[in-house]
C-alpha cells in the first residue's frame, strides 16, 4: 500500500478565501485509502509549511507526496527540494494549481472548493504511479551571447566579459550604443548622454573578451542551457574594421545621399558613413539595401543604378568605366536593347522609369565624340591563347573580357564583316555601322586577332585549334538561318527569308524588293525587315502575324515607329499559301489565327480555315524565327538539346567537350544583345577558371535583391520629375533614308536623367570611395554570411522602437516640418545632431519662441497606441523642456499631459524644477487637433482642470511619443522560443521574481524589450541578467531533466514512424537489432513519438499512460 | 432544477498555453469552473487515446490546446497534434461523439483573456448540448478503449 501525504495551502486569503480547504483535507483523508496524512497550512511555502512536509515524509514513512497550491510555474522546485530533503526522490512529487487555476478564477466559493477537490484527487490517483527518475548533468560552456548592443545588453556584455568569459555582442546596427546613443542629456541629472555612454561603448570595443557583430540577426537558436548553438546572418559592413582608420576621405567623393535614419530623417547621410564621431565600432560601414531591381533585371548585371548616378554627378568616365565592368558596348547596348532595366526601375512606379539605357548611350558616345578611352585596364599578357568563334556581341564580349584578363585571343568569323547579328541583322537605322565599327576597334584594340571569313567546321576545327595551341575555344555561332514556314508556294521567286534580306543588304547593298511587300512575322526581326524594305523604295509594307497587337513580341516603340512610317500590320492572321504567277509570287492567302498558344502556353496556333484574306504582293519576306546551320551542329560533335540548341551547363557554360564553351543564340535560341553579352562575360570568366585552376569554380554568391515594390520611405523621397524624351527624325524625313532615328541624349539631358534615379539599392557601388580610400579597407563584393555561435547562456536585451507619431493624424506629423517627436528634439540638442545642437525649427531654421510638448502619444491611449504607459515620456519632457531654457532663456514651453507620472529617485523634484524655476506651463489635457495657421502652429486642445477649450500657438510642437516593441520583436521570438505578451514585449518568467528569466533556462531578458524602462532600470537588469550568467558559468553544470523519451525494446515492432516524427533526430532506426533507438543527450521530452507510437512502446517518463490515465479517472471521478 | 454542469478536460501545454491559464489566474479573469486542467509538455504529446479515455471515464468534453503554429517549443509538436486532430475527428464521430465536445486551439502565453474566454465559451456550448451519452452499441468501452494502453 502506497502511503501518500496530501497538503493543501491557504496561500493566506488567495486560496483559502475562496476554497474550503480545511474541509477538503478532512474529506479527502478518510474517502481516499491511500492517503496517510492530509493537512491545510496557511502558507505551505513558508519554511514552517515545508517542514510539516519533511517531518512527515520522515516519521510517518511517506513515499509519494500531493501538494495544492499555487502554478507549479511558482513553487513545483520549493516543494520538490523539501521531498528531495527528507530523502524522498522529488519525482515523487505532483503539484496541483488550486489557485491561478482554481481559487483566483472561480467566483462560487462552493463551486470552487469541489474543482479543487477534483483536481487534488486526481493528483492523488496520479502520483501513486510515479516512479523515482535522476537526471543527469552536463557541462556548461561559460560564453555568452548577448543579443542588442544598447546599454542593457552593454552592460551585461562588459559583466559578464569581465568576469572572465568570452561574450558575443551581437547588434542588427552598425553601431552599438542603441536609442541611448541618440539621446543628448538624461534625466534626472542632465549628465550628458554621449559622455556617460561613450566610455562604456569604448570599453566593449576594445575589451579582449567581447566580440561584436554588428548588422547581424539571430537566425536560429538551438541546444539547451549551457549548450546552445545560435545562427547569427552576419551582413557585410564593406568596410574593413581591421584596416579602415577613420578618416573619412571616402565620405567625401559619395555621390548618395540618403535621408539619415540614425538622425530620423532631419538630415542626409552618405551610404557610407560614421553615425557619429565617438561611435563603436569606431570605422566607417556602408549601408546597402540589396541589389536594385535594374541590375537584378539585366541579363549581364551591369550596375545601372551605380553609373546613372555617377552620371547624375557628372562623373561620365567614371561611369561608362562602371558599364564596361559587365558590357563592353555602351553606345550599342544604348541604341538596340530590350532594356529589361527599365522595365524594372521602381521610379516607374512613381511617374516613368529613368531612361536609363539612352543615359548608357550618351556615355558610350560621349567617349568617341571626346576621343577619350574608359576602359578597365588590362592585365599583364599571358602566354595562353583562346579561340572564340563567331564574332557577334556573345563572342566580342568574350574576347574582350579575356583580353582584358591578359589571353592572347583571335576570333574566328565566317562572315567577311564582324559584329554578327549587329552588323548584318540590325538596319543602319537603329544602329549605324561607324557606331558598330568604333565599339568593335575598342575590342580589337586590346590586341584582339580577328580572322575573318573563316569558318568553324571548314577551316577550322577543335582539333586544328588544339594543334594550334588553343587552351580553350568559346562557341558563340548564334543563329543565322530563317526558319520556314512549310506552306505550298514558299519556294516561288519573291519570297525570301528575312535573315537572308537583311544580310544580303548590310554585306551588298544591294538588294530588290518589290513595290508591294509582305513581311511575315510580328518579332523585331520582322519589324526591322518591314522598316529596311520602306527605306528601300517600296510603295505599301504590310506586315501579317499570328499574334494580336499586344501580343507580338516585337518591342511596342519599334511597332509604333513602323506604323508611323507607313507599315500596315495585319494581326492574328496565318499564311495558307502562296500563289503564283509566271513562277513569281503574286499574292498571299492568309487564314484566320484563333489562338497562337495552347492550355499549356505552348506555341500551337489554331486557325479557323474558312476565314481566309488575300494580299495581293510582288515581295514576301518571311521571319518568324532563326535556326542554326544544320551542317555546323552536325559538325560539331556536341550534345544538342532539342529544338538544335548546343546544350550547356548554365552556371559555366560549358559544352560536353572539355574546354570547350558556348553561349548566346547558338545555346539560348533567339535571345536579346545584352544576354548574349551576358554569355560571353560568363564564358570569359570559365574560360579564365578552366585554365587557371584547371576545373571550374562554383558561381560567386549572388547578392540579395531589394524588395520590387516602391516602399512609403521611397516614394516620400522621390517627387516627380518626367521622363526625357529621346529627339528622333520626323517619320516623313527617315522613311526615305537609312540615317539614325534616335538622335541621342544632351549631356544635361542624361545628367537629369541620372539624378531621377531614385536609388533604391542606397548605396549604389560605384566604387567612388573603393578609390578614395588609402588603406584600402574596402571591399563592395562581400557579402552576408550565417556564423554558427556555440554559446552557454543568451542575453537578450533588443530594446525598443518609438511610436509612430503618424498615426495620430490630427497632429500632422510627417505633414508639418515644425511637428517632431522627442527623439527628434534629441537630435537638435545634441551637439553632433543635425544643428549641431541648436534648438532650430526644420521648416526655417529659426529659434523658436513657444514651444509645445505633448504627452502620452501612443502611450495610455487604447483607440490608436497602447494601453501601457511608457514610463519615460513624463520625464523626458520634463528634461527636454528645461534644456529649451538652457537654450533660449526667452522660450515658452507648454505641456499638455494627462498625469506627469515621476516615480523614480530625484524624478519627482527634477519635475518640480521644471515647472517652478524653468516656468512651463502644464496644461492637463489631450491635444484634439494641430494645425498650420500662418507661419506657426496652432495647438487646440482642452484643459480639463478648468473644463475649457485652450488654444496655443507654437514654433515648435515636440510629440512626447511612446515606446513601442521592436518592429521585427517577432525573428528574435522566433529564434529564441520566446513568449511575448500580447504587445510584443518579451515575457519574464515571473513579473516580481524572475525580472530577467524567462521561461527558458538559460535565456535571460534585459532592459526595454521586456517592457518600457529607463536607463538605470535598463542597467539593472543588464547587470542582473548578468549575474544569472555568471551563477549559470560559476556552477559549470546544468541538471538535465530525466522527463525524456524511453523504448521499450521488446514491444518495438521497428515501424519507424518516431523516426520520421522527432523534431531533434533524437531517434534512429537501429539497423541491427531492427527497432527505434533514442538518444538522450538530444531527445527534448515533447512526447511526440509516445503519441503516435502505434504500439506504445515509447513513454515519457513522468508523463506515462498509466499516469495520465489516472489523472483523467481522478479528474472525472 | 439544477442546470447541467458539464465535466470538461482540458490537456495544456506546458509553454504556452497553461501559462496563458495562469496568467488569466493572475488577472483573475472569472471562468466557469467546469474546465478542469492536466498539464502535459506538449500538444503533441496527448495520445488520442487519451482522449477516448477521458470520454469512457465520463468527460463531456476535451479541450487540447497548445502553442501557435511556429511558436511550438519543440519546433513542431503542434503540428503533429494538428494532424492527429483531424483523424481523431473522424473517429469520433463514428463512435458518436458530436464534433463540439472536442477542441483543439492555439493559446499563447500572452493570451490569458483568450484561454478565459475559450473556458467560458466551451463550457456554455457543452451545457446547450447536454451531457454525453455514448449511443449504445458504440458505448465506447473502458477495457476496450484502454487495455492498448494498460496492458
């Protein structure tokens, strides 16, 4: 017979006011055969309490003990220590809540008194069942994390480091410091801010047992107290800490500037920049958004934003220098790109994206009209020769890539002109050759060997080029042969293909068309086919496609500038046949197109036959698609992917021929000019690793891009500015000749340009301060990294986030300049803020004369902030409204407040000060309404001691706005496991005794992430939360809980769904004995695997089925 | 005649939502006292058996609730309680068990007005649907439903 020994706590009144608990005792000691003892006690927590327990356990031989009281979340360790006293295992031990869940909660004393006995009887059923467990110990490992570099987390970094352990600080900033770093004076002393603040930050910096990790996020957290294992995404600084001395020679040549967020928004800063002199880490960081959509956007990636601003800045060599680092031909790509770039600038979404691609266009020929050479330099030659065959932008951009790398290079071109598709598919019009034949030379120049009509497969081969001691061969063929159409007829004279025309009129010059053309095809090549053949003298151009108008591929400005010269586009129809006279074409016959794509999107065009139109024509020119030459595939000896594209690996492009690579058309079927550019730099860069390491290097990590959509902070620093528009050649005069349409940009024409680009990338890696800086401590290509942290406790000390004043519409702040919040009004005073600390109004920059402060914005207000009060804001209005007199004996400030709240040492007499010697006015009250009238401000409101309306008129209203959680409280929550109460504020383990534990062993909360507090409050509990740490370290082991997963081998049938179930890889399959097998160290006690065990051979200790079940029957009986 | 008091069982997780229960103790938010509390560490961890057994042994409802979705201190317990609860649905509805008498929902630690009002809410809901009475013939019953278990 089990003896077991029941007691019940008055907890004074908590308890016993409500519930019967004498009764109880006497009831449940004669109804339950079990129980040997059964007694009520005012305070069973109070020594005397827990000694009635010892004492029973010893004299009257208990072997398992039931305790009601308050949440086991309270007492469960007193209680289970004073078992563990008297020799019984504490495991022997069940704790009922009668009073959070019982007495505090139950309005029916009798009602309340019966759930207790319930709960207390079923304890009782449950306890009977429990079986002594021992926990185990593990080694702590004494470093620290503390998460937020404000003063909380500073001083819990220097306690703990000082004591002798190893202590990560890690700061989602630049610098550490946090809101205190903003601040100018505090109160109640009016110390100076910055003077209390520096030393301390000074010393983290250079304390030999504190590292910091600035801009860096806690990813992940993992393991238990005393081992746990953080992820932290380190972001690049770009700046060596090691190597950058301060001295701000890069800050100087920054060509952006940014709305400062560290001065909120009351002045500019450059990316690259200091927050303030005294700050730590005591170097310089860049602050950098994300790669803009322009550059995600470009197939070759070329950094639009950073050379739009450089033009912006009038640095135009400095600029085409930064489009040659990714696109060697600025004044093509200018002319004839699909320009996905602007397709994707966010100013677009405000009125029209920069007109970025005619901007590259200027610089490019800027360059030729000053005679000047912005090329990257080239490095020392090298011995090794590489062959790249076809001549087009893909193989010129290989060449010039690789020549610039130092490779001797010779380019292989069947045809007797270079340029490809550029020279011979693109009409004088659009490009004109002297454009062409300068960006070429820029090539050739570089000592690039050309050897023209000669011809991969005829008169050279892989093999010849081995022979002649090639390393490597770049295949960059494109597609040079229309595509035919298949229909009865298209073997007559007069039809020809599109490619074949155009090619036939760039190499010859002569070419015949008829007076009536038709020009099958809706792409750009077809386009440019109908536009070469009005140049050429034909009487009516009709262009027919299987598209509709807003389906055709061809670009929309080119289909525009078609029609305006003349070119009649019928859509959605499909050529049936052609029909002939005399062997010569006389007319088409088209049939309706009802659908050009399939379900699937596939190209599959329907027709409706019986829809038929005839176009009566003497020319037909046919381009609805290129191929490759049949004969040069089949000479190659490649893999092929279908549709004849040469199949590639994409990252490297390389073929399935070691050393040999290939790109542009000839991989990627019909492209644009600016992927097959993008293909050559790709391949330059393989070619360069196959030869130089031998293999091929993985692709470099690619930059994060920044959110597409246009962000409110964006949009207020962007006002609309048009778009320039490109001067052409009336339609009227270009019809007849072949000359430019396009007639370029002025110089303050693409210098506007420049400065419309909104950069949305903030720092834009121009690579102006890369320049700058003697020490050469910076490095635009790092990038964000994850560091695994092995830690034995975290602090986590965030801080908080100040309400936004905005959404107290009626006060206009962000519509009136002279409505600040009182962090703001930090910044005035202080002397490295924006005035470099002159109380002056932002509108005009004068002295303002009356000055309003109002209170408890967001703070104490259900309907638009928080419930909560903020603590703070009484005080620092208090502080700020006396450093206004400091500054302007003259001044009159007012307040409007609702209860000046001055708890705290010396807080009460500093709020006397203010209102006896500095003479402000309080005014309790709220503020209805604050409005522009003339050049100041009105203040309406109400003073309610008086029970009248009140006017002010005011310079300067400063919004005393509350505190708020972080806005992202939630990834630290996250990563962490950590409760937050319903405003985001992170919850303490007990609000009177545990202020800085939480829930979690091991993870510990300091200063104003667990709630509004003030620097000494922070500072307290930075150092309490320290000392936990240091108690955790000092101890050197934590008690693992015995409360884990157990396997009853015989009954395992080895169906593995635990395997598949456990969060941890706690259990594994034991191959040799067929069944589960669970791993203590890792198993967490969740209990999951029990549950879905199918034949309950796992139980939890303490939690098992024979327990549990017990509970429920006792519960229920 | 005295109303139906109705005997409902309530399995809470250890993180969160007992602690909700407790800090709706703390704001003494008044609750009916028919909701009655077994503490296990995880939603994850109560076998659906049991929930039948709390049924067999006379509940006339069960209320499991755990930690939100993301939130779980074991990554995913909830989860898997989640996808249990659809099944056991199931089951219980064949074995007679209208849908209402058993609940599963997220209660964080900081939501002790939800976990109050739940309590409430729940308690009224059982008392409009009356005490659960097994349709004989599917009287789910003690051995059968337990021997799993203890056996």
């Amino acid at each position: 017979m089990k003896k077991v020994g029941v007691y019940i706590c008055h907890c004074g009144t908590n308890i016993g006011g409500t519930v019967d608990c004498h009764r109880i005792a006497e009831e449940l000691g004669q109804e339950v055969g079990e129980v040997v003892i059964c007694r009520d006690y005012k305070y069973m927590c109070s020594e005397p309490g827990q000694k009635l327990i010892r004492d029973d356990i010893r004299e009257l031989g208990l072997d398992h003990v039931v305790e009601a009281s308050c949440s086991p979340k309270m007492h469960e360790p007193t209680f289970r220590n004073a078992c563990s006293a008297a020799g019984m295992n504490p495991y022997l031990f069940e704790m009922v809540n009668i009073r959070e869940h019982c007495s505090w909660v139950t309005e029916d004393p009798e009602a309340a008194t019966q759930k207790a006995k319930h709960l207390i009887r079923a304890a009782i059923a449950r306890v009977v069942h429990q079986t002594p467990l021992k926990g185990s110990t593990k080694s702590v490992n004494p470093t620290a994390m503390v998460v937020g570099g404000g003063i909380a987390g500073i001083t819990a970094a220097l306690k703990i480091a000082n004591a002798g352990y190893k202590v990560y600080l890690v700061e989602k900033e630049e610098i550490i410091g946090g809101k205190m770093a903003q601040f100018d004076k505090t109160f109640p002393t009016l110390d100076c801010s910055g003077c209390i603040l520096t030393p301390k930050t000074s010393e983290v910096g250079r304390h030999p047992n504190i590292e910091i990790l600035t801009k860096s996020e806690l990813l992940e957290v993992k393991g238990f107290v005393g081992n746990f294992t953080a992820r932290v995404l380190q972001k690049p600084r770009y700046v060596s800490i090691e190597k950058c001395t301060g001295c701000g020679d890069c800050q100087k040549v920054c060509p952006v500037e940014i709305s400062s967020p560290f001065e909120l928004g009351m002045t500019t800063r450059h990316p690259i920049s200091r927050p303030f002199p005294q700050a730590i880490p005591n170097t310089y960081s860049i602050w950098r958004a994300g790669m803009p959509p322009c550059q995600a956007a470009c197939p070759a990636g070329v950094n639009v934003q950073g050379y739009m601003t450089l033009t912006g800045a009038g640095k135009y060599g400095e600029a085409l220098a930064l489009v040659r680092e990714r696109m060697p031909f600025a004044s093509v790509c200018g002319r004839i790109c699909a320009r996905p770039c602007e397709d994707a600038c966010k100013r677009g979404q405000v009125d029209a994206p920069s007109a970025i691609c005619y901007t590259k266009r200027f610089l490019g020929d800027y360059e030729k009209e000053q005679g000047i050479d912005w090329n990257p330099p080239r490095k020392d030659p090298r011995e090794e020769k590489v062959a790249v065959v076809g001549a087009g932008p893909g193989g010129l951009s290989a060449a010039y890539f690789l020549a610039l790398e130092g490779y001797q290079v010779t380019v292989f071109e069947k045809l007797p002109v270079l340029g490809g598709m550029l020279a011979v598919g693109i009409p004088d019009y659009r490009l004109s050759k002297e454009v062409l034949d300068a960006e070429i030379r820029m090539v050739t120049d570089l000592g690039v060997t050309v050897k023209t009509g000669t011809a991969f497969g005829r008169d050279v081969t892989f093999e010849s080029l081995e022979q002649d001691g090639y390393k490597a061969v770049f295949l960059a063929t494109g597609l040079h042969v229309s595509r035919g159409l298949n229909v009865e007829g298209e073997d007559l004279e007069g039809v020809t293909g599109g490619i074949e025309f155009l090619r036939k009129w760039a190499l010859d010059g002569d070419v015949t068309v008829g007076s009536s053309v038709v020009v099958i095809g809706g792409g750009n090549v077809a386009v440019d086919v109908a536009r070469t053949a009005v140049r050429l003298g034909a009487k009516k151009v009709e262009l027919v496609c299987l598209e509709s108008r807003e389906q055709m591929p061809a670009w929309e400005r080119e289909i525009l500038e078609a029609v305006e010269e003349g070119v009649v586009i019928h859509n959605s129809w499909g050529p049936k046949r052609f029909l002939e006279s005399n062997g010569h074409v006389s007319a088409v016959e088209l049939k309706r197109c009802t659908s050009v794509f399939d379900e699937s999107g596939a190209f599959n065009p329907s027709y409706d036959e019986a829809e038929v139109l005839e176009l009566p024509c003497d020319s037909v020119l046919v381009a609805i698609g290129q191929s490759s030459e049949r004969l040069l595939l089949d000479q190659l000896g490649l893999e092929i992917a279908p549709g004849g594209r040469i199949s590639v690996d994409p990252d490297t492009l390389a073929t399935s021929r070691p050393g040999v690579f290939a790109g542009g058309d000839g991989v990627l079927g019909p492209a644009t000019f600016v992927q097959a550019v993008a293909h050559g730099r790709q391949a330059a860069r393989s070619i360069h690793s196959y030869i130089e390491y031998g293999g091929l290097r993985p692709i470099e990590a690619k930059e994060k891009p920044v959110p597409p959509e246009i962000s409110e902070a964006e949009r207020r620093r962007t006002p609309p500015i048009s778009r320039h528009q490109m001067p052409m050649l009336e339609p009227e005069v270009r019809k007849n000749s072949f000359a430019p349409v396009e007639l370029g940009f002025s110089e303050e024409m693409a210098q506007k340009e420049g400065q419309r680009c909104i950069e949305c990338g903030i720092c834009c890696q121009c690579g102006e301060c890369v320049r700058a800086c003697g020490p050469q401590a910076i490095d635009l290509s790092e990038r964000e990294r994850v560091r695994e942290l092995e830690v034995g406790a975290i602090v986590v000390a965030t801080g908080i986030d100040i309400f936004d004043a905005s959404r107290y519409q009626e006060y206009g702040y962000g519509r009136y300049p002279d409505v600040i919040t009182n962090l703001q009004f930090e910044r005035l005073c202080n002397a490295s803020g924006p005035t470099q600390g002159k109380v002056l109004r932002p509108s005009d920059g004068t002295v303002p004369q009356n000055v309003v402060f109002v209170q408890c914005v967001g703070s104490r207000d259900r309907a638009k902030g928080y419930e909560y009060c903020s603590k703070v804001c009484c005080m620092i209005t208090a502080k700020q409204l006396s450093i206004f007199k400091h500054h302007n004996p003259n001044g009159q400030p007012y307040v409007f407040y609702i209860d000046n709240r001055a708890g705290g040492k010396g807080y009460e007499e500093f709020l006397r000060r203010a209102i006896e010697e500095e003479g402000a006015q309080y005014i309790r009250g709220r503020v209805a309404k604050i409005y522009q009238e003339g050049g100041r401000l009105v203040v309406r409101g109400e003073n309610s001691l008086v029970g009248a309306p009140v006017e002010v008129e005011a310079d300067l209203v400063v919004l005393a706005t509350g505190l708020t959680p972080q806005k992202d409280y939630t990834s630290v929550s996250r990563a962490l496991n950590l409760a937050t109460d319903k405003y985001g504020f992170f919850m303490e383990l007990h609000p009177k005794l545990g202020p800085v534990e939480t829930a979690l062993t091991g993870i510990y909360v300091a200063g104003a992430a667990q709630g509004p507090k003030d620097i000494p409050e922070s500072v307290a509990q930075g150092g309490a939360a320290a000392g936990e740490v240091l108690t955790l370290f000092s101890v050197g082991q934590v008690e693992i809980e015995p409360t884990v997963a157990r396997l009853e081998e015989r009954l395992c049938t080895g169906c593995r769904t635990c395997v598949e179930l456990c969060a941890y890889s706690a259990i594994s399959f034991d191959d040799s004995r067929k069944t589960a097998s669970i791993n203590d160290a890792l198993c967490q006690g969740c209990g999951t695997c029990a549950a879905a065990c199918p034949v309950a051979a796992i139980r939890v200790q303490h939690f098992t089925p024979d327990e549990i079940y017990a509970q429920i029957e006792g519960i229920l009986a | 005649m005295t109303q139906f008091e109705p005997k409902i069982v309530a399995f809470l997780c250890n993180w969160c939502s007992y602690v909700a229960a407790d800090a709706a103790g703390v704001a003494r938010l008044v609750q009916r006292p028919n909701v009655r509390v077994i503490r296990v560490f995880c939603s994850g961890m109560v076998d659906p058996g049991y929930v039948l057994k709390a049924f067999a042994s006379g509940a006339d409802a069960v209320l499991i609730a755990g930690c939100h979705p993301g939130d779980c201190h074991y990554i995913s317990g909830n989860i898997k309680a989640m996808r249990r609860s659809f099944l056991l649905h199931k089951l219980l509805t064949d074995l007679g068990v209208e849908k209402e008498r058993f609940r599963l929902e997220w209660i964080a630690a900081s939501e002790g007005p939800r976990y109050a009002t739940v309590v409430n809410e729940m308690t009224e809901q059982i008392r409009k649907l009356g005490p659960f009475r097994p349709a004989s013939g599917s009287k789910p019953e003690r051995s059968e439903l337990t021997c799993r278990k203890e056996g």
